[in-house]
C-alpha cells in the first residue's frame, strides 16, 4: 500500500471526529482532497460529504448553521486570504457566539518553484499576502495557525477539531498549504480522538446562589443562550417553578430557552423587572439588559453562569455580579434543581402575579395583530400571527431580520425549543447560509428563514438558490419586504428628529428602490415564488411555498410590510 498523502490524513481525521459535512467555497489549492473523496467514494469508503458552494459567506453560514442546528462540528474550506477576507464576518460571528468551527484556507510555501510543486501562476501575482490567511483571523478566533511544516498537519488538524468542540465553543483556523496534502504525509492520523469535557460549576458558589435565591421575595432568571434542547427548556421551567421566577429570555435569545406560552415567560427585556426584583440569575446571558451600567438593579443579588462570564475577549461589557460562576449554565441548573428540591415560599403566589403578566403581554400583541388584520401595507404583527398559526410543527425558524425580530419572538409564542434559532450576529449576510445548513443537519424539519428587505440584498442570495437547486435542500425564505433600511433611518429620527431629513423626507441611507418582485428570482432556480400584499392571501401563500419546499425546492415569499416603528417604540419605552 503506498503512503498517504495529507489529504487522506486529513479526511481520516474528520472521519475520527465524526464529521458529516464539509462546506466549501474553494479555490485551486484543494485537488488533493478532491482526489482523494472521489478515491474515497469510487472505494465505499467513508468519507464526509462535501458540498460545493458558490460564495464563502453562505459557505462559513452553512457550517454555522449546522453546528448550531446539531451541536456538531462545522467545517469549511475557503479559498486563500481572498477567500478569508470574504468569510471572516462569519468566522468573528461564529467566536462571538460560541459556534464550534473548524475553518481552513489554503495557501503556498513554494509559489511553483521546485519538482512536484505545481499549483499555477495566480499564486505568486494574486493570492499570497504578507502574514497569510492565519493572521487576518487571529483575533477573532479561539486559535489561528499557519501551517509551516508538513510534520504537523496531523497533529495540528487533531487538536483544531477538538479545540474547536471545547468550552467555550468557538471557530478555529488553520491555513493549510497545498503542498502539504499533495505530498506523502509525514505523520499518520492519531488513533485516539476525544473530545475535551465541559468544565462544571464549582458546587460551593452555587450553594451560595441557592440561598439567595431561596430567600428572595422576587426572583428573575434571564436567559439568553443557555437551554439548546427541549429537555433543557424543561429542567429550566422546573427551576423557575420552585422559585415562581419570572424568565425573560433577552433582547437577541439564540433559541427558544423557554416555552414561550408559560405562565413564568417573563418576555424579552428585563428593564420593566429590575427595579423590583431582589434576586436575578443570569443564564449564558451576555447582554441582560440596556444599557449595562444604568440598568444595574442597585439592591438586587445578581449572579451570573456562563462558560466564558467575564467575556474575556470582547472590548468592554460593563455587566456586573455579585457570583461570577464559571461552567456549563445547564449543569447549573441540575445543581440548583438538587440544592432546591421543593417550591420556595411565596412560589405559588409569584406564579399567580406573572401569570397575568405573561397573558396580557401575549394578549396584546395578539390583539393590536387581529387589529390590523386588513391593513396594508400588511402589519408585520398580523403576518407573524399568521405565521404563528400556519407554519408547520415541524417548522425551524433561522431569523436574520432587524427590527422585525422584535414582533417575530413577541407574537410567535408556537416557537418551540430547539425550533429556532438566531441568525443575528453583528453583521448581515449569514442568514440564508444559516438555514440552508440547519437544513443539511435537520433533513426531517422543515426549515424557515426569516429576512428583511435590506438583510436579503446582503445575503448571497443567488448563490443559496443554486445551492438549494444544486443539492434538492428545499428552504423557505420569508422576506419581511419594508422597501428599505428601517434601522438606518431610525438613528436619524432620532438625533436630528426636527432636521432637514426628518422635515423634508429625505432619508438618503434607507431607500431600496426599485423594489423588486424577489420572489421571481427562486422561479429562476426552479422554485416557488410569490409576492404577498394582501394579508388574506398569506395562509394561501405559506401553504403553496411550503409544499415546494417538501418537494426539495427553495420558496420565497416576498412580503411587503408597513413600519413597525410606531408600536416598536412602546416596547423600549419610546
């Protein structure tokens, strides 16, 4: 048998870890590995599948969307610096939210020069830079490496897939150059492959948090990115039962932590709460409230469980505690379940008082939604009720929308957990690559992405149809269509709102115009497509767009809304 090269080392690896899915967006450094599946396949050998896509932003937002949709590790190949540079606004998100990535570009150490070193002319004019790829992503990453010797592909491409899968999570980089897997490996694969445990709370602090939170008259968890899974959901609602804790689930939740519909379903903003409150436990909650410092509760206990709960590498968070507890937030709620077995005093009657808080939130947007059910443009609240009424059960939501995301998690309380999941990461351009590998991983969901207007244009949008075309991963985009960027145009309204922009309706940052009929563009990729101004229409169209989707086809459904400013502005106190 003849020596393996690096790519076969390489895919071994993967193979060790499990990898499933290998998304790409390549460039002439990758043949090897290319030779090497087709080896693979022609042999009946197992490999990862590797799929084929045509821009790095939807590449490095598959990989995201299908680490988070699986708890699996994502990896992506990309193209040399160039190829970095398009991906790293997913690689900073997936380090922000502590995505478990394994990212690799290519790149040359011999430029053609020598015998057996062919990899083509653009290396030397085009594709090499001072420092490589390694160095563009070094700060936003858990580790970054350039390769600079073929004895340590193995070990380095071993320990990034673990690094990677560590706590806290987070994308890992490594710049492999060409030569390396073409030529015989040096090292083979390891044979031993572990994946390091989840550090655990220390009991002592915990005991601590258990007595505060026993003894308080009332309690607050928030919740942010802590409960993944539905079992999760519930060991968190039987916490907050035995402290009759209202849960607020933060401005942006990853997921649906928290059965939206349960009598302790505190909402999203803990501001109306904290000056009330004398205990909060914050979850995996890097933002609990705004702004960090002047909504502090001043006489409350706060404590705080997060794998990373200073957020070591982020600039500045101004959120403090009085119990910085470091570990895994589930395993502390087991603990807290153990330390408090029974319902505290006062429980029940808490229960009773955010009961009605919960219903009469929930009533409201369900009523201002029925309100408007005529309106149109169509009323964002009116589109989410039926939404919320007619999508599937087995419906997962990617939402990248910016201002619609507020009434999309206040009026969708069907959401159930492990049923959606946040798209919203700093930057925009992610939230089709997202769904499309949620919808890899998930291949018995029906997935649904939410974007708006002004996120599509940022999305990679035809690429993500001809990848849906390509590989029959059927995907429903709902484009929340306001004819332009909302958000901009609020900042001003609200610095200059007697100025000349304001006066003369001359917002020049907002406008999308021509707005076009987006939904013609999934009909070109031989899917469905339909624009929707009438809000009777949207259970017809929902229903036409999704059996697209079952038969494996994109579906888009453009719909055009009417400003949500005015009645968003309630909810922040505006």
């Amino acid at each position: 048998m003849s020596q393996p090269n690096g790519a076969e080392v390489f895919l071994d690896i993967l193979t060790g870890y499990g990898v499933e899915a290998i998304f790409s967006s390549p460039g002439s450094e990758w043949p090897p590995l290319w030779e090497a599946l087709a080896r693979r396949q022609a042999a009946g050998q197992p490999a990862p599948t590797y799929y084929n896509i045509r821009h790095e932003d939807l590449a490095i937002g598959e990989a995201m969307g299908y680490a988070r949709a699986t708890g699996k590790l994502g990896v992506c190949l990309i193209h040399a610096t160039v190829g970095t540079l398009h991906a790293s606004m997913g690689i900073r998100a997936a380090y922000h939210e502590q995505i478990p990535l394994l990212v690799l570009a290519g790149e040359s150490v011999t430029f053609g020069e020598g015998p057996d070193a062919w990899v083509g002319a653009q290396w030397g004019r085009f594709l090499a830079d001072h420092g490589g790829p390694a160095r563009l992503v070094d700060s936003f990453t858990k580790s970054s490496f350039g390769l600079n010797t073929p004895a340590v592909l193995a070990g380095a491409v071993h320990r990034a897939c673990a690094l990677a899968m560590a706590a806290p999570q987070g994308p890992v980089f490594l710049s492999l150059p060409f030569e390396y897997l073409h030529q015989p490996a040096v090292l083979p694969a390891p044979t031993r492959y572990a994946t390091p445990s989840t550090p655990q709370p220390l009991r002592a602090p915990l005991a601590e948090a258990a007595d505060w939170l026993r003894s308080a008259t009332n309690p607050l968890i928030i919740v942010e990115n802590a409960a993944r899974t539905a079992e999760q959901a519930q060991q968190l609602v039987a916490l907050a039962e035995r402290l009759g804790a209202g849960v607020v689930e933060g401005q942006h939740p990853g997921y649906v932590n928290f059965p939206r519909d349960h009598d302790l379903h505190a909402g999203f903003y803990a501001q109306p709460w904290l000056g009330e409150v004398d205990a909060v436990l914050m979850l995996e909650s890097p933002g609990p409230w705004y702004p960090p410092t002047a909504m502090t509760p001043k006489t409350a206990r706060l404590i705080n469980v997060a794998q990373d709960p200073l957020r070591e590498r982020d600039p500045y968070t101004g959120f403090t505690a009085d119990l910085q507890i470091q570990g895994d937030a589930m395993a502390a709620v087991e603990v807290l379940l153990e330390l408090i077995p029974q319902a505290t005093g006062g429980a029940d009657a808490r229960r009773k008082v955010w009961a009605g808080r919960s219903t009469g939130r929930r009533a409201q947007w369900r009523e201002d939604a029925l309100q408007n059910a005529a309106a149109t443009p169509i009323d964002a609240r009116f589109l989410c009720h039926e939404l919320n009424a007619c999508l599937p059960d087995d419906a997962v939501i990617v939402d990248e929308t910016i201002l619609s995301h507020h009434t999309i998690i206040n009026v969708m309380d069907r959401l159930k957990p492990g049923h959606f999941i946040n798209a919203l990461s700093g930057g925009l351009g992610l939230g089709l690559g997202m769904g499309l590998g949620a919808a890899i991983g998930l291949k018995d969901k029906l997935l649904v992405t939410f974007v708006g207007d002004g996120t599509y244009n940022y999305n990679p949008g035809l690429a993500a149809l001809g990848f849906s075309q390509q590989y029959s991963v059927g995907m429903l985009t709902v484009i929340f269509n306001n004819g332009h960027y909302r958000s901009m145009q609020m900042g001003t309204e609200f610095l200059y709102p007697q100025g000349a922009a304001v006066t003369n309706r001359n917002h020049v940052s907002s406008p999308i115009a021509p707005n076009p009929d987006y939904g013609q563009l999934a009909v070109m990729f031989g899917g469905y497509g339909e624009k929707v101004e009438d809000p009777a229409q949207i259970r017809g169209a929902v229903e036409r767009a999704v059996a697209a989707v079952r038969d494996g086809k994109p579906a888009i459904l453009d719909v055009r809304i009417g400003d949500e400013i005015a009645f968003l502005a309630k909810v922040f106190g505006g």
